[in-house]
C-alpha cells in the first residue's frame, strides 16, 4: 500500500473532531489532555476502559461526560452486593394478556455502558459482563441479543485493597482495553479551578448539562477510519509483538500478556495516530498507549509484588529494551 489511504481534509477534518470531543469532556472534568486523549483512543479503537482509583477523584464524572459528549445513548448502573445478572442484561417476562414471553432489556443494551463501582457487585454479576464486553451480544434465557454499535463499557472502581469489594478476575481484567487512574489534580490551578466550576455549576453533576460535541454517527463514522484506513506497516507489527512476548520473558513477571493484549495495543495505536491527524502509525504511538494497554494483564512474581514492584515499570523497562523501527516501508522518512 502506497499513498495517502485518506484525503488531507478529511485528516484534519477527524482530527479536529477529536479535538472537540476532548473540549467537551474538559469542559465537565478538570484535567490533563493526556488522561482526555487515552480515554478518546481507547473509545475510538472500541475498546472498553476500566478507570481505577480512590475516591472522589472524579472517575464517574469522567465516564459520565464523555458519554454525554461522543452522543451516544448511554446507561449507568450501579454495582452493588445485591446486584443480579438479570440487572444488567434483563430478563423474560410472561405476558398473561399476549399469551407470551416478552424481553424486557437490561442497562446493557445501550451504546454506553457506565458499569459505576464495578468491583462491588459479586463475580457471577461481574462475569455477566463478559459476554456482552467480548462479543458484543448477550445471551438471556438461551436466546441470543446482539447488542448496538458502539458498545462500550466505561467501568469504575476503587483499588482492591478497600473493603467491600470483589477484585475482578483475571478474564475480565483482559477484557479492558485500558486501564487508567485519573489521579489527583496536577497543580494548585487545576485544584482550584475545581472550586471555581463549582461555584458557577451550582450542583455537584455538571454534565446534565453537557451537549453532544459531535453530529449523530460521527462517532461511529471515526471508529470505522481507525479500523480500515489507518495504515501500520509490518515493521510496526513486528515492534508490537516483540514488545508482547518480551513482556512474557521479563524476569519479574509470573504471567505476560496475552495476544489479546497486542491487539488492544495495535487498535489503541492506530486511533492514536488518528487522533494526532496522521493515517499511519508511528513507532511513539505503540509506546505512547504500551503502558495502559498491557500493564494490567501483567501479574508479577509475588516477591516482586512484596517489594513494591509495578506492572506499570514492568511495561517502561520492556519498551525501553527493545528497539523501534527507524523506517516504515510505506513511508520511508519517519
Ligand atoms: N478532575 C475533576 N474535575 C472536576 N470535578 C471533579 C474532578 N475530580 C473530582 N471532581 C468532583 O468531585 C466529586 C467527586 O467526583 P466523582 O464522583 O466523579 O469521583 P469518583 O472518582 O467517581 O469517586 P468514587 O470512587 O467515590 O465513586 C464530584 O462532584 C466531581 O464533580
Ligand atoms: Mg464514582
């Protein structure tokens, strides 16, 4: 493949639409455009995002307004002890008056999933999760449901250290095509710009009053150029599945990441490069979405876990240790 794959204008054109998206989300949530762009890449590579971190750091309002913002239909549901799978995906009711059973749908059949708290809620309710995340349709009562385009699920939880919580298995960690902490507000500034939004919103849940920043289908319309014409060299490829299966012969890891972890590393790729108006991606797209796309389907020694080692520095030391392509077939002069 040679040449360009889109039109310079209509580069810009997504790029720019990106850049509103991110406005939007900004303009609800208080933080750095790093934090908004890897959220962005992950959706537009249909990738679902488990965010992970203490209370009160602005995890839910996060999910909330770029469901609000990307103008898609979105549910939220709250994970809780009690919680049933048929709470998420609905259940068959008799009608006495048709003579019949008639589907009554579930939160999941809806383009945005905010699974709110997601480690409270018991295994059996958490893996009723699975399906639907994986391959997009739900199965009740033996019958089969494909569910809407985009289907992403945007869950939140507090570290599994706090009380009350079922960490999440392992199969559903692999799920997540990222995993990412808001973290606390960088600066002074954003802290009290916090505040500030405060006083103005008068109520404590800005985003009821967020707009769509993009028309109805333009989402979609952005994930089906990630998908088809973005273009990766084989050099890439290669780059990325070096960088897997060193991740599975570091000395400090029990368990590596799966193939599934490569493809979530290559799809956040290419939205990245998307995303900074370019349709190819380059060697700095693959290192720059590495660390949020692999280090939570690590798990590492448990005496490296006892000496504080992270999955996080894990995936740096193995970037760092293999070399990047210094040239792509298709475009010679990176
Ligand atoms: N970065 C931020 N920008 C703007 N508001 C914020 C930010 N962080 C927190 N807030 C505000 O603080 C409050 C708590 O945020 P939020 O409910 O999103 O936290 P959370 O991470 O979901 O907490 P929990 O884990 O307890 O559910 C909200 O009123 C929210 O508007
Ligand atoms: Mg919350």
């Amino acid at each position: 493949m040679t040449g360009p794959r889109m039109t310079e204008e209509a580069l810009a054109e997504a790029s720019q639409v990106c850049e509103r998206i991110m406005d939007a989300v900004g303009r609800a949530f208080v933080g750095n455009r790093l934090l908004l762009r890897k959220v962005l890449a992950a959706s537009l590579a249909n990738g679902h995002i488990l965010f992970e971190d203490y209370p009160g750091l602005g995890k839910t309002l996060l999910a909330k307004a770029f469901a609000r913002v990307i103008g898609c239909g979105y549910t939220r549901v709250q994970f809780t002890p009690d919680l049933l799978p048929a709470d998420i995906l609905g259940s068959r009711v008799w009608r006495q008056r048709d003579g019949a059973f008639d589907l009554v749908k579930g939160p999941v059949f809806t383009n945005v999933l905010l699974a709110d708290e997601v480690n409270r809620a018991p295994p059996k309710t958490q893996s009723a999760l699975l399906e639907a995340m994986e391959e997009r349709q739900v199965t009740i009562d033996g019958e089969t449901h494909r569910l809407a385009l985009p289907f992403l699920v945007l869950a939140t939880q507090n570290p599994i250290e706090q009380e009350g919580t079922y960490p999440l298995p392992e199969a559903q960690m692999d799920r997540f095509m990222f995993k990412l902490s808001t973290g606390y507000p960088g600066s002074l500034e954003m802290e009290s710009e916090i505040l500030n939004r405060r006083i103005a919103w008068k109520q404590d849940d800005p985003t009821n009053e967020l707009a769509a920043a993009v028309e109805p289908g333009q989402f979609v319309g952005l994930q089906e150029v990630v998908e088809q014409a973005i273009y990766v060299d084989p050099s890439i490829l290669e780059y990325i599945s070096r960088i897997i299966r060193a991740t599975r012969e570091h000395g400090k890891v029990e368990i590596g990441s799966s193939p599934r972890g490569g493809l979530a590393l290559l799809k956040a790729s290419r939205a990245l490069a998307l995303i900074h108006g370019r349709d190819f991606v380059v060697p700095d797209d693959v290192k720059g979405m590495a660390v949020d796309a692999l280090a939570h389907r690590l798990i590492l020694r448990t005496e490296v876990v006892l000496e504080g080692g992270q999955e996080a520095e894990v995936i740096e030391e193995v970037v760092r240790g293999i070399s990047a392509p210094t040239e792509l077939k298709d475009r010679p002069h990176l």
